[in-house]
C-alpha cells in the first residue's frame, strides 16, 4: 500500500526462507515477481512468474489452490507484458488466461484478465475492447470487488476519451476515482486523477488542471509510485507551456522524460519529444520544434507499433515545416495526421483539422481553411472544449 518495495521483498523472501512447500513457493513468487513490476524491474519481474509456474508444473499440483496459484502468476506476466509494450505477447497470453480462469471458477481473475485484455486492445486500436470491459464489470460488481470495478470503469473512461465521448469519459474517470479511494487503490487512483486531468487541460480548464495535478504529483512523491508519477509530472508540464509558463514546464518535461527512461519506458520518452515539441511551437521555436519532432519520430520508428502516437508526431512535424516556411511539406505532414486521426482519436482529429486550415490560410487559400475549421468546430462542441491552444505559423 506504501510502495515501500524493498521492505516488501525482505518480507517475501524471508517468507520463503521458512517453506518447502511449492504451493506456498509459487506464491510468494508471484509477490516476488509483482514487487519488482511495481519497481519498473520488467525483465526480473518476469523471471520470478516463470519461475513460479515452474513450479507448479514440476510439482504436478492439481485442485483449486494450485489453479488459483497459476492464474495469478499468468496475470503477472501478462501485466509485465503490457508494461513493456509486448501487446500481441500479452493479448495472446490474456485469451488463454481468461479461458483457464473461467474453466477453473476464478471469477476475479477472469474478470482482472478481461479487463487487462480490453486496455491491450485499445492500445492497438481494436475495437473489440469494450466488449470486454462489458464482460468484466458485472463480474467484478457482483463479487463486490471495488477496486476491479475502479480499473474497468477506468478503461471503459480511456475508450470514451478517444471516441469523443468526453462528457461520459469524465463521468467514469470520477466514478472510478471514488471505488479506487474506497478500495485503498492508491496507484490506481493517481492514474485515473492523471487522466482526468489530460480532460480537463484539453479543454481548456488550465488552472483547475495544474491544481489537480499539484496535488496528484504530491501524492505520487508520496507514495513513490514511479509511473504514476512520470505521467502526473508530464501531464503538469503540458499544462504548463499551454499557460505560458514556460520555464516550470520544460522542467517538469525534463523530470518526466528521465522518469520515464529510467523505469524503461521509452514509448512515453516518445510522447515527451512530442510535447517538448508543442512547446517550442507556441514559443516560435521552429528548428527546436522540428528537432523534437524528429527525435519522436525516429523512436517510434525504432520502437514500432506506437500508431496511437502517429497522428501527434505528423502534427508537430507539420507545423514546425510551416512555421520554417515550407507549406507544401507541412500540408503533406498533416494529411498524414488527419487521416491516422481519423476514426481513432476526436482530439487529434480536431488538431490536425486546426493545423490544416492554419497552413491552408497562410497559403491564400482562404476556402480550404474554412473547410477545415467548420470541420473542426463541430468537434469543438463536440467535446466541449472552451478555450483552444492556437499555434502560431509566423
């Protein structure tokens, strides 16, 4: 509940030191295994849950406890898996561990693996995921599982968000606070107050939104949950450079993007150069601006399967072309974006509309931008955003 982690080891191994007995080994290996996920230790955390399924297998162990035992440690790796952007390894991995859970009567972790599969979806852009979020919430509300129905809630709030459907989005995101707080679920909680406040900032609520985040970047020193706590200071600083102050956010970039590093996910330095780049566009940085879009492009070249990053990276680069003058290239640039944005993401879809009509007016081509704008307007409404951040060309 702390995340005081190494006490939490020496507890477990101290454990392990006092049985023999396997069932009770893979257990506290899969404890083992958690305590180093937490700590953003993937490769050792995985270790440990093939090391307790090792167990289990070599000891022939059979019944309810054993089942119990495999299903945990499967849902382990599968999570580990998901941290590490292993989406089609953790997919596969969740089928067949929902399969297992079901066969075996394990309600609660079926319902854990269906809405872990449901998030593993919606970062691949698969619709199939609400199903699954349909599928776990009932069970985790007729278990009476308060934190399970915090994260299925939270992830049926994430698909909401990308939908358009924003006004349900933050409706879940605070239903799915207050069952996290009532569960004790405090890492859970600072990720969907984080989200939340993604909302509220892409709306325009500025001030409301970096008080939140204060808070919620407080809670995450706190406790010393290290991906909570890159995503709270990322999400503060983006908040930031859309007030103008510039110097706190390009701060808090920085502790985000070596957070963020440090803990191994290198997908999220990515989303940092996307914003380092958002920055630099509203100070009228050009070739800063262009550099990080670059730098978010090559890792997503070099990392794969970032397509939720796609629409963002061809933006910044468009704009940073048409701010250096080059229209064409920036006009090809947000084609790119539009149509990746298109059908995956309502606010991207929005900005690359915004971006398309500023270079189409800064060509004389007065018609086109209108086209766009009236396009965009509609999503406006849509979301119910009230304030715009406006990049300028020149």
């Amino acid at each position: 509940l702390t995340n005081d982690l190494e006490e939490a080891d020496k507890a477990l191994r101290r454990a392990a030191w006092l049985t023999a007995d396997p069932l009770e080994l893979a257990r506290l290996h899969e404890r083992r295994g958690t305590v180093r996920q937490l700590a953003s230790r993937y490769p050792a955390s995985l270790r440990w849950y093939r090391a307790g399924l090792q167990l289990l297998e070599e000891a022939q162990l059979s019944g309810a406890d054993a089942a119990a035992a495999r299903a945990e440690l499967e849902l382990g790796r599968a999570q580990t898996l998901l941290r590490l952007q292993r989406l089609r390894r953790a997919t596969n991995l969740l089928r067949g561990t929902i399969s297992f859970a079901l066969a075996h009567g394990l309600d609660s972790a079926a319902a854990r693996a269906m809405t872990m599969l449901a998030g593993a979806l919606t970062d691949q852009g698969d619709t199939e995921a609400d199903q699954w979020h349909d599928r776990a919430l009932p069970i985790f509300e007729r278990i009476g599982d308060h934190r399970g129905m915090a994260r299925a809630l939270g992830g049926r709030a994430i698909d909401a968000y990308y939908e358009g459907s924003w006004s349900l989005a933050v409706e879940l995101y605070t239903r799915a606070a207050q069952l996290a707080e009532q569960a004790g679920d405090v890492n859970n909680l600072i990720i969907l107050q984080s989200n939340l406040a993604e909302i509220l900032s892409d709306r325009g609520e500025l001030e409301r939104t970096r008080e939140l985040l204060l808070d919620i970047v407080a809670t995450a020193r706190g406790v010393r949950y290290e991906f909570g706590l890159a995503a709270a200071v990322g999400n503060l600083g983006r908040v930031e450079y859309r007030m103008g102050r510039d110097e706190d956010a390009a701060g808090h970039l920085l502790e985000a993007r070596e957070r963020w590093g440090s803990i191994g996910h290198s997908e999220m330095v990515v989303e940092v150069d996307i914003r380092e780049a958002e920055m630099r566009l509203l100070q009228r940085r050009s070739e800063e601006a262009a550099a990080a879009a670059h730098r978010a492009e090559a890792g997503s070249q070099r990392l794969g399967s970032l397509t939720w990053l796609s629409p963002a990276i061809e933006r910044v680069a468009g704009l940073a072309q048409a701010q250096q003058g080059n229209l064409g290239e920036a006009r090809r640039r947000l084609q790119v974006s539009l149509a990746a944005a298109e059908g995956s993401s309502r606010i991207e879809e929005l900005w690359a509309l915004r971006a398309a009509a500023s270079v189409e007016r800064a060509s004389g081509a007065d018609g086109a931008a209108k086209f766009f704008d009236e396009q965009a307007d509609v999503i406006v409404i849509e979301l119910g955003i009230r304030h715009e951040v406006v990049y300028p060309l020149s």
